[in-house]
C-alpha cells in the first residue's frame, strides 16, 4: 500500500491527470499541486485543445493552485509532473516562488534542468520518480502517432 502523502502517491496522481491527455490526444503530461498534504490543483496539457502553445500541464496547474490559494505564490507548495518541466513553465514556477518541484521522466531535448539559474534559488528539484512509467506514456503515444 503506497502511503498517502509520500510522493509516489502524488506522482500516481499526476500519471492520471496525464490520463486525461491522452484521452484528448493531448501529449499526456499531467501535474498536480500539494499544500500541506492535499491537492490543491490538478492540471494536463492542453495546447491542441485550446490551441494555444502555453497551456502545457504545469501552467493549468500553476494557475489553479493560485486560484485555489487566492495568491499568486506558491510557497510551502510542491507541483508533481510527469515530465521535466521545460524553460516556460519552470520560469512561471520561478515566479511563483514553489518550495518544490518533483518530476517523473527526464526531458533531455527540452527540460529546463539543463540550465543554471531557471527555477527559483529557493526551489528543490527532484527528477526521475517513477521515471519509467512517466516516460514510457509519452514515447508510446508519439509511437502511435508515426
């Protein structure tokens, strides 16, 4: 039994908000926001469906945790994502000042982990949690797609 405020717990959650793309033939990329062991927002990538190039899962997310929180930052928060965020969203979780960032699969082409100085000095980033899972949602759904 997984415990239910470990990461893993909040990473299955995010895979199943990544779920919700791929159901829409979205790239399945999902998050969720955790304050104080509850989800506060949930978010997947929605560029197709809203055709709009920054609506990746981690900018839904970002913008109902602030929502839910009635602030802009995210402090004492950490966001589970299935995949490395890229340069926009982890500038936008710069911003929003978010105490940590936890991702599933490592993005070697467009992850922002590559670059120095990209999240806030104050954010702790963990990568690879259930990386094989994670990353295995993607590569199968661009295989069906050649």
């Amino acid at each position: 039994m997984i415990d239910p405020y470990s990461d893993e717990h909040f990473m299955r959650q995010a895979i199943q908000e990544a779920k919700k793309s791929l159901q829409k033939d979205e790239v399945p990329i999902g998050a969720v926001v955790v304050a104080k062991n509850n989800i506060i927002a949930r978010g997947h990538n929605l560029t197709e469906q809203l055709n709009d190039v920054t609506a990746h899962a981690e900018m839904q997310a970002i913008t109902a945790a602030a929502e839910n929180l009635g602030g802009k930052y995210l402090k004492n928060c950490t966001l589970y994502v299935t995949m490395e965020p890229c340069v926009m969203c982890a500038g936008a979780l710069n911003w929003s000042q978010i105490t940590k960032v936890v991702f599933g699969a490592h993005d070697e082409r467009r992850g922002a982990c590559r670059y120095d100085g990209i999240f806030h000095p104050k954010t702790e980033v963990v990568g690879g949690l259930l990386e094989d899972e994670c990353g295995r949602l993607v590569k199968d759904f661009f295989k069906k797609k050649r």
